[in-house]
C-alpha cells in the first residue's frame, strides 16, 4: 500500500481530491443536459424534467452519504494496511446500495404518480413528468449500486492507497455500472 503519510499533504489532498470532485461535477451536468435536449419540446417538458430533477437530487445525496462513508472506511483500513477489513466495507457497501436501489426503486415507481400530481404545476406538466419518471427512475435505481458502493472511486483508491478488491466483485460492479450508464445515455 502506498504511504500517504509521507510527502506533501496538500499534494494528497488535491491528487485524490481531484477526481472525486469532478465524478461530482458530472453527475450534476446530468440533469443540465437533459433540460437542454428537453428545452426544444416546450415549457411544460421543461417542468416535467424538473420534477423529475429533485428525485436525481435527492439520489445524488444518498449515493454520495454511502459512497463518501464507504470511501472513509476503506482509507483507513488501507491506512491500518487491513486488507480484509477493506474489502469488507467494500463489499457491504455494495450489497447495502443494492438494497437501497431496490427500496428507491419500488418507492418510485409507487409513489410517482402521486410525486407528481403534488409538484405538478397543471395536468400538462404532471403527465408529462409521469412519462419521464416512468423510463428515467431505472437508470436512477442503476446507479445506486455503483456510485453508492465507491465504485467511481474505487479505482483511483486503489492506485492511491494500494488496496485492491477481488477481481469478482471489481467485474460485478463494473458491470453494473456500465448498465447504469447505458441506461441513463441511451434510454432516459
């Protein structure tokens, strides 16, 4: 494992820093563009996108809960050099985002009539969001998993800290992420 108790902080901090804040970054611009594909088809699609946005919001800060906890754990066993431990955390985090995915999941697609109908401004808008949340909420729950887990770190980790996570559970949850993106560039 790499010491990352030695040479300059600052220059730890901004090389690991670095990444996380641009995954963040791009999982925000997700939204822009779709407001941005969607703004050609009118105000009420606008709205409706809307709506939709404050579900990805609220996703983003429960990825983001789990992924920045599941990421601490992981420093520090990797700063105990407690490769067991690591792969622990790594693979109970994951099995817990899968939870939750299929929890938000079923949540969703249950209460986003109603979700809709309350942030609707007119029918129009309310339908509308309906038609979006119904292909967009997959790709949202698909992306529990990965980001949830750290797996958009895990990588950079990795080469930072030295830790390495077995070769199945790295290959599932690539797999599953590269679903999510799919989903999410293709279909929603």
């Amino acid at each position: 494992m790499k010491d990352l108790t030695t040479g300059s902080v600052t220059r730890h901090l901004v090389h690991m820093s670095a990444f996380l804040a641009m995954s963040m970054a791009v999982q925000t611009l997700y939204l822009l563009a779709d407001l941005y594909w969607v703004g050609h088809l009118g105000k009420e699609a606008i709205a409706a996108v809307g709506v939709a946005g404050n579900i990805t919001m609220i996703v983003l800060a429960l990825t983001q809960m789990l992924g920045v906890g599941t990421t601490t754990l992981i420093a520090q066993a990797a700063g105990r050099k407690d490769q067991a431990r690591a792969e622990l955390v790594f693979n109970q985090s994951f099995v817990m985002s899968i939870v939750i995915a299929f929890a938000l999941g079923i949540v969703g697609f249950l209460l986003r009539p109603a979700y809709c109908d309350w942030l609707g401004a007119d029918a129009t808008t309310a339908t509308l969001a309906k038609a979006y949340l119904l292909w967009f909420l997959p790709g949202v729950v698909t992306a529990v998993p990965p980001c949830g887990s750290g797996l958009g770190t895990a990588r950079h980790r990795d080469h930072q800290a030295g830790c390495r996570i077995p070769g199945a559970e790295r290959l599932a949850q690539h797999r599953a992420c590269s679903l999510a993106d799919f989903w999410n560039w293709t279909v929603a």
